[in-house]
C-alpha cells in the first residue's frame, strides 16, 4: 500500500509530458502486438509474443540477439553488476544445456543458447519493480525494456513477413525489375561478381546480412556508455532509429508487395518465377503486370530495411572512434554488396532504403530537439522524394526503362538531395563551439 506522499508523487510523475508520452508508446506497443498476435494465429501460427515467451526454456532462434540485447541492457548497470550478470547468463545457459543433454532432447531448430540472456533480461525488470524506487527503478526499466524491445523488434518482423505473404498474393516485381533498367540493373551486375569471388565472399556477406543487428548493438553500447555514469539516457540514439523503420517499413511492404529478383527472375522462385534470368541475363524490357506468387515468400524489398538499418548504423557511428567510424562504413558496404548481390533487392529498393532511413532520422531528430523550419522541411522534402521514387516505380517504369539515361540519373540525383539536405540540416544542429574568451588586458602600474 503506497503512502499519501508516494501516491502524490506517482500521480504528479505521470503528469509530465515525457511520462505521458512513454505511457502512451507503450499502450500503442502493446495494442500493435496483440494485433499482431491474432493475426498470427489466424494463419496458425504462434505470434511475436508467443514465440518469445516461448524463448524462456525452448531453444531460442535468436541466441546473438538475445545476448546482445543483454549486452543493450547492461548500459544501466555498474561494471560489478554487468560481471555478475554475464555469469548468471552462462550459468544458466550450461545448466539448460545439460538438461536438454540429460533428456536427450536435441536442437533441430535455434541455437542452444541465448535462454540464460532473457533470464537476465526479464530477472532485472523483476528487481527493478521489487528492489528499485524512483529514477533508479525507471532507469533499470528503460534498460530492461530497450533490450526486450530489440528482441522483440525482430519476432515482430518475422510476423509482418508472414502477414505479407499471406494477404499480398499478387506482387510488382515485373514494375520495379522494369524501372531498375534505368539504374543498369545492378543486382544482376553486383550477383555476378559475388559469385566470381566464391564460397568465401558469399559466406563472409551472408554473416554480415544475418548478423546486423549485432552490429546495431555494438554501436548502441557506445553511445549509451555513459548511462551508468550520469544516470539518464541521451535523448536521441541507434536503437529509436532502428525501432521506427521496423514499426514503419513493413508498412510499406503490404502497399507495394515486392519479393527480389533472385525469386521472381531466379531459381529459388521455382515455377512461381518469371524465369530463371538472374544473376546471368537480365529481365527483358516489356511492358510490365502484376503477378502471383506463393503463400510463402516474404513481399519485403520495398524499400530495403536492411539498407535501410546499415545506413542508420553508418549514420550513428560518424561520431566514434575511428575503428567505429570503419566499421559502420563497412557494415554499409558489405550490407548493400549483399543484398544486391544474393538477389534479394533491386537497386531501385536500395535508393528508397537510403531516402526513407534519412527521412526517420531527421524526424528523430528534429523531435528530441524541438522542430523548426529547417528540420519541417526535411522531413517534408524526405516524404516527398520517397513518395515519388514509389509513384514512378510503379507507373513510370516503362518510361524509365526506354529513358535511362534520362531517369536514372534523376533517381540518383534525387537520393543525392536527400543526403544533402540531411548532412547540411544536421549540420546546423549541431553546436557551434563558444571562441575562448581572453581577458581584459590590465593596465600597467607606473
């Protein structure tokens, strides 16, 4: 039972407008994934929040991730705290291990570990409510949840995927195979040289394709490494960014349903497939239709999330060190070499990954240090761009195919202004350095 004094206090902490904001943020998660979920099991299948509930003894499919969300949640705890935190994790992994081992139960799917990660997580959400007061306890929840919340991020996903699948039976592969004629159709250019370097380039890009979310975290732990210290978050980081294109792109997904060249013009299309062109023969020029595909194969190029999340992560690592800085340029150049080069996007999805990321950005942003003209009219400009790149996909592909000298330098012009305003807009933001102020000279004594 709280006291008076603890009840006024509760009550006049939730009339401020951070409080009601984050209340408001999580009702609307909460609602999304219980949408979600239904639609999930309409389809029969167990949804985003049954199949990470799931996590907590099952083997987990995601064992990385959950071991760098704890490493997302450890931002928050003192370096002891973080010591004692990786030893329960592994404990509780061998112990889980040996269990599975004992009763002979085998890991066909997931990995056999990543368990002992989520004890951690939900056991330190649990202290925060029964050990913790105050901010101490809201700066323990912010941790808990931001690392439940990339995990979560990702079961949400993999359920727009199947949504996408199931309710978009017709795709516009053929429009946006037609516009990319004008960009010089660069997935079947960037294919044929992934595959000219062998099994080692093709293992080493799937690694970072798979693994990118990992590469997020890296970043994000830097940016957060002074939590422990000053007891509060920065207002604008990685993992805000990461959140919103996830919430928002697979809404783009479901009005412009797109599978990649490498099923619609490639081998793993089977009959479903056009024809088996891709990385060796590029799609003709013919006016183009929309056509069926399967129940299965995610609709998920339109725009490419994963261009998408590399440029946020190269974005985000501009201000670390210079290993940091390398290793974000990496992660874009390996990213977009995969995507493009295992078939999984157009080049006409890369453009749009790029325009959309900066557009959230800029939001971003412009909302942690309060709008004004410049940040409006970014993000207003952003939106239109992309808008635009989507109309002409989809109507002008013909035209960009018989015009490419006209329209893809168009297309690359327009991304190329979205960059621009973006750097210079930023740029503005930032503060200016005060010049140092020198002393008034004192008169000299006769």
């Amino acid at each position: 039972m709280f006291s008076r004094i603890d009840r006024k206090t509760i009550f006049a902490a939730w009339r401020q407008p951070r409080a009601i904001l984050w209340t408001a943020a999580a009702v609307v998660t909460l609602g999304f994934l219980i949408a979600l979920e239904i639609a999930a099991r309409h389809y029969g299948l167990p949804g985003p929040m049954t199949t990470q509930v799931q996590e907590v003894i099952v083997a987990p499919k995601s064992g990385f991730l959950l071991y760098a969300s704890m490493g997302l949640m450890m931002v928050v705890l003192t370096w002891r705290q973080r010591f004692i935190s990786v030893g329960v994790a592994i404990g509780i992994d061998l112990v889980i291990f040996l269990v599975r081992w004992a009763a002979d139960a085998k890991v066909t799917e997931g990995h056999p570990f990543g368990n002992g990660a989520l004890w951690v997580i939900l056991g330190w959400a649990v202290i925060a409510v029964t050990r913790r007061t105050g901010p101490e306890r809201f700066l323990l929840l912010k941790g808990a949840g931001l690392g439940l919340l990339l995990v979560t991020g990702r079961k949400t996903g993999d359920t727009w995927l199947l949504i996408t699948s199931k309710t978009r039976t017709q795709v516009l592969d053929q429009y946006v195979a037609t516009a990319d004629q004008a960009l010089g159709n660069p997935s079947w250019l960037v294919g044929r040289l992934v595959d000219s370097t062998g099994p080692i380039g093709a293992r080493f890009l799937d690694y970072v394709y798979a693994q990118l979310a990992v590469a997020a975290v890296v970043v994000t732990v830097y940016q957060l490494r002074k939590v422990a210290v000053e007891r509060r978050f920065p207002g604008h980081h990685l993992v805000r960014t990461f959140l919103v294109i996830g919430l928002l792109g697979p809404g783009i997904y479901m009005i412009f349903p797109v599978v990649g060249p490498i099923f619609a013009y490639g081998a793993d299309g089977g009959h479903w497939a056009l024809a088996n062109l891709w990385p060796d023969t590029p799609p003709p020029v013919s006016t183009p239709h929309h056509m069926p595909f399967d129940e299965i194969t995610p609709r998920n190029c339109m725009p490419s999330l994963h261009t998408a999340w590399a440029t946020a992560i190269f974005i985000h690592s501009r201000k670390g060190p210079r290993f940091l800085q390398f290793a974000g340029a990496l992660w874009l150049i390996a990213t977009l070499a995969a995507t493009l080069g295992f078939g999984y996007h157009y080049g006409a999805d890369i453009v749009a990954g790029v325009v959309f990321t900066l557009t959230i950005e800029a939001a971003l942003r412009a909302l942690d240090r309060g709008w004004d003209r410049a940040g409006i009219q970014l993000v207003a400009y952003g939106t239109v761009v992309f808008a635009a790149l989507l109309v002409s996909y989809r109507y002008l592909s013909m035209q960009m195919a018989e015009y490419p000298w006209v329209f893809g330098p168009l297309v690359i012009l327009s991304m190329v202004s979205v960059i621009y305003g973006y750097v210079r807009t930023t740029r503005l933001w930032e503060p200016k350095a005060a010049p140092a102020r020198h002393p008034d000279p004192q008169p000299e004594l006769v």
